[in-house]
C-alpha cells in the first residue's frame, strides 16, 4: 500500500521483524473472528437486503447523489443457486 | 498480499498494548487496526500517556496523523483534536510531547512503524510534500460529490491530502443525522476509514460505532448506508475512486472487478483494446512513457535517481536544474555547485 510511493529502505531488525511476526499472527486471528461474526450476521442481512429491494423498488435506488429510480420488482436480482451469502473477502479479489 | 480486509472492527473492544520498538519512548501504547503482511505498514490507535516525550526525529515510512483527543505538543505547536499530519518518509519531525496525554490515529503508509533520533532530515525525505491543519477548526466541509456518480447529499468532506498521480485521498467525511443512500457501491481501490465520532450502518456490515474501523480491498461490496444520528470520520483511498453503484448483494468481487474492466470497454473502447488485446496487459502494467523516457538530466551526470519507492524514476514532483558552478541548496541544508 503506498500512498505516495515514499518509503526509504533500511534494514530491519531481529526485534522489528519479530514484532511483525506478532502483530500478523494476531491479525489472523482478529480477521478469523470477524468473519466468523459476519457468518452469523447472514439471516439478520438477508433481512435487509429484502428491505433494501423494498425501498429500491418504492422510494427508489440512488443513481447518481440523490437522483432516484425506481427499480421495477422484474429487474431485482436473483441469487444465484448454491451461492452463500460472503460479504468478508480476505484478499478482495484473490480472496475467490 | 498487502492488507487484509478487515471489517467491521471496533477498537474499542481491544486493550491497549505497549510499543516497544526500538527508537520509540515509554509511554506509547497502541492498537493494530490493520496491517500490511509484507511492508509492515500499518494503521494504529495510539494513546500517548500523560507526560509522554519523544525526541526530534523521522520514520523510514510514510506517515499519516489526526489528534482523535487531548493535546499533542509538537515543536512549538499545541494540535488538538482534528489536527492532521502528512509526514513524508525521512522528515524529522521536532519534539512531540504530551503533557495530559492524547489519543492519535497513526498510519504508516509504506513500511513498519519506526523513529530514528535526528533533528535532521533524511537527504531523500521529499521535505515539501509536508503539511499539517486542524481539520476542525481550519477547513470548510464541501459536498461529498468529488466523483460522479455521487454519494447522496449529506456526507460532506474536508480534503486532508491528494496524490495527483494515484489520485489517493485522505480526507475527513462526516454523515449528516438522517442519512441514507440506497444503493450498493464499490470501487477500483482500497478504502480505509476509522470511525471519530459517531455511528453509520452498512447492510453487509451493520453498525459501526465511534472507534469502528475498517481497510476494504478494491471490489468488495458495501452499502446502502445509513446513519441516524451522524457521524464524522476519517476517509482513505490508495487510488482514484470510482462509485460503481448496483443492487445486487450477490455480486463477488471478481464479478465486480469485471464489471469495472466491462465499464472500461464501453467508455474507452480504444483505451481497452490498446491495454488488453495487444499483449500490453504486462504484470507491470503498460508502460507510462513519462516514467521512463531518457531525460536531459542524466546527460549532465546530475543524480536524477530519488530512491523514494525503491525504484528509478524522474522528477515528477520537479525541481529546478541549475547551470554549472552556480551553488545552491537542498531541501536537507548542503549547498554546493556542479562543475
């Protein structure tokens, strides 16, 4: 990640390296829990996401700011067969 | 494989831990809210304890600031909340202090926390890049619309800093109580937020209270969203953001990924066909002939190399080439003159 392309290399130490070590052990474990939380999030946000159809369908979808249209019931998507509901993804797209 | 993604995350729910790592004073505790697994760059919850002292001196990274509360001496100066920082790697930054302690958001761009003593800067610190304002009190929030399609009126921004090449962004948003918008959006980047004040809902997500954070890879879906009562925030993109608006929760992100390259076709068609049927789609991407063309500069022997990312590359950011004999000074205080 480099937000400026600014980074000046320099060796690292036993003891920087080692603090990296901890600190990635314990994100794994950090990530594993909230993907687990949002696992049992699913039923809760199927929930929502038949709101959000409802909403999109009557008051309308944000196009564009607060230009609005209403999205016809014929157009709202179908999940397709077998997919589980993920809304965590690791690696983004290098996640599938 | 750079950062995970990491949302929602409440760093309220975590204990503070001490950073000892060497350079750094007692007194500094932290709380990792997500790290890069190969450059060590990272984002931190930060609280200096009352009476905490640090020397003059600068990171080997990129680093980034905002005072979340309390009062941090810097130099001269007293920051308070909303205070903002852009330290360019190798920029010695003066004496920080805290004398009732203070809470600060730290974000290492582009390497591992660290702090060398000096109250020199490093010579490859690109020392104008510099800049620092109390966000609070010092800028006007402006409409969210940076970029079309827009976000709903309501979330407004205050510009903190702009890379005008990634077109990268760090800025401050807030929501306006009563905020909706209802669509589901992703984007061609990295997002990053952490949550000042303030809860928002996202319907992948939920809740994301005050201390709520999050680093979200490019294409991954979020939103609607919503806040009742508002919310301010510190916002961040590693490159240009595009709001790709749709309304199916099912989408993956490669899905998305290919819905973006798709948009790509159908408004740079000749842009699409050049970069992706002509064998061009090289790992390193096409070639930008500016990063690579032989420049005058090499000619007269003057060192044009800036190591800043590792790589060799030119004068993008531009300074002034001077005739030879005639002296003049570097941004690190030497001055001599080219024969």
């Amino acid at each position: 990640m480099s937000f400026k392309n600014l980074f000046i290399k320099h060796d690292l130490s036993p003891e920087v390296r080692a603090w990296l070590d901890k600190e990635i052990a314990e994100q794994e474990e950090r990530f594993a829990k909230l993907e687990k939380t949002m696992e049992d999030l699913a039923p809760t946000r199927e929930q929502w996401y038949q709101e959000f159809f409802d909403r999109i369908t009557t008051i309308g979808f944000n196009v564009d700011g607060d230009d609005k249209m209403k999205i016809s019931p014929a157009d709202l998507p179908v999940k397709p067969a077998g997919r589980v509901d993920r809304v965590v993804w690791k690696h983004g797209v290098d996640s599938e | 494989m750079a950062r995970p993604h990491i949302e929602p995350f409440c760093d309220r729910d975590e204990g503070f831990k001490s950073l000892q790592l060497p350079g750094f004073a007692s007194g500094m505790r932290y709380k990792m809210l997500s790290l890069d697994v190969d450059s060590g760059a990272c984002s931190m919850t930060v609280q200096l304890d009352a009476g905490y002292q640090r020397s003059p001196g600068f990171a080997w990274s990129e680093l980034e600031m905002i005072v979340i509360e309390g009062e941090l001496q810097v130099g001269e100066r007293t920051c308070r909340k909303g205070h903002y920082f852009f330290v360019p790697a190798g920029y010695a930054l003066p004496a920080m202090s805290s004398a009732q302690g203070c809470l600060v958001l730290m974000m290492y761009n582009t390497g591992e926390p660290s702090h060398v003593e000096s109250t020199q800067h490093h010579p490859q610190a690109q020392v104008d890049l510099y800049h620092s304002v109390d966000s609070y009190m010092d800028l006007p929030w402006a409409m969210g619309n940076v970029t079309k399609p827009s976000v709903a009126a309501g979330c407004l921004i205050k510009l903190l800093n702009y890379n005008p090449i990634s077109h990268a962004m760090t800025f401050l948003y807030c929501m306006t109580p009563g905020y909706y918008q209802d669509n589901i959006s992703y984007h061609d980047c990295a997002e990053e937020s952490y949550h000042l004040w303030g809860t928002s809902w996202m319907m992948q997500f939920g809740e994301v209270p005050t201390g709520g954070y999050f680093w979200r890879p490019a294409y991954i879906n979020h939103g609607s969203f919503a806040s009742e009562y508002g919310c301010i925030a510190l916002g961040r993109t590693d490159s240009k953001l595009f709001n790709h608006f749709h309304y199916n929760p099912w989408s993956t992100p490669v899905e998305n990924a290919d819905r973006s390259a798709a948009r790509l076709y159908k408004r740079d068609p000749l842009l699409y066909k050049w970069a992706f049927s002509k064998d061009h789609n090289h790992p390193h991407g096409p070639e930008d002939f500016e990063d690579t063309m032989l420049r005058r500069g090499e000619e007269s022997g003057h060192d044009n190399e800036h190591k800043s990312d590792g790589r060799r590359h030119d004068h993008w950011h531009g300074h002034l080439h001077h005739e030879p004999g005639s002296p003049h000074t570097h941004a690190d205080g030497t001055t001599h003159s080219h024969d």
